[in-house]
C-alpha cells in the first residue's frame, strides 16, 4: 500500500505533466534555460508578450500572411517553457520587419481556453506545439508542425536557426 503523501506526490507531478502530451527530450543536468526562466514571469503563464502578437487572426488575412502559433496547455513543463520562449525570441529578434508589415504574425492559444478544441481539430494538436502556417483569404492553405523543437531543446543556437529557416522557408513562398 502507497502511504497517503506519496500517493498525493504521485498524483500531483502526473496533473503537472498531463499537460505536456510531447515525446520531450530531457535537458541534460546543468542545462537550464536561463532565458526561459528569466522571461517566463508574467501571471498569465506565459512568456512576455510580442509586439505583433495577435489574440486571434483577422478573419481577411492577406494571402502572404505566416502564422506562427505556439499551441499550448495551461500546466506546461520546463520544455514546453523553453521551446515558447526561444521560438518568440527568435520572432522578436529575426523578425521585426515582417511582423510590422503584417506578413508575420506571433500567436499563443491555451488548448484549456474557451475555443482550444477548434485549434486542436484543425491542427490536430493535443499538447505543446509549434506550427507554422501560411494563411489567406481567412484561410489555412498549408502548415507545418515545427516536432524537431524538441529535439533541440539542449542545444539553443539550433533550436533558434531551426525554428528561423522553417519561418523563412514558409515566408519565401
């Protein structure tokens, strides 16, 4: 029989990893986020806000219009946190142009919040997640699941280059 304390430990960590449903990799001993740790303050639980980011696209996108959603789940772990923080890095700092003539866009959407099941259809999400899509006339025309993130999540310069070449690569289309 599990003493009561160790059941109530048990149950606590499975409710904090139930909303992280990526095959994550773990990040080697020492390699903690600084950055993540650092912007990821705000009360909302997520990391500070863009400049150009959008609660929700505007239903007329123009047709060269790239989408850069981070799907995400109201208890997130240490990896998730990373792969938010360093994709809007990567938005924020390699970006500024395109996000100020409206070719970019920066969204973040709680799969928890009212409207998460509409998200989680149509881009058949069930966790964490980063997808970039190319939107227009109000649109999907095509997207893609950034799933290498997790695989670079011990390595920062190459989780950053990944995610700037695949937003690159939709934005030159």
């Amino acid at each position: 029989m599990i003493p009561k304390t160790l059941h109530l430990v048990l149950i606590a960590f499975w409710l904090i990893c139930a909303g992280c449903q990526q095959n994550t990799a773990v990040l080697p001993a020492g390699a903690h986020n600084a950055r993540a740790t650092a912007e990821f303050s705000q009360q909302d639980g997520q990391s500070k806000p863009l400049a150009g980011e959008k609660k929700n696209p505007d239903e007329n996108l123009d047709e060269s219009t790239v989408i850069a959603y981070y799907f995400h789940r109201t208890i997130r772990c240490v990896a998730c946190i990373t792969v938010e923080v360093n994709a809007a890095a990567v938005i924020e700092n390699s970006f500024q142009r395109q996000i100020a003539d409206g070719r970019l866009m920066w969204m973040r959407v709680n799969l928890d919040d009212d409207g998460g099941e509409e998200y989680e259809r149509q881009f058949e999400v069930s966790g964490s997640a980063l997808v970039i899509a190319k939107a227009g006339d109000g649109n999907q025309l095509r997207q893609k699941k950034l799933t290498k993130v997790w695989e670079l999540l011990s390595d920062q310069q190459a989780l950053s280059e990944y995610v700037e070449n695949e937003i690159n690569e939709y934005l030159n289309r």
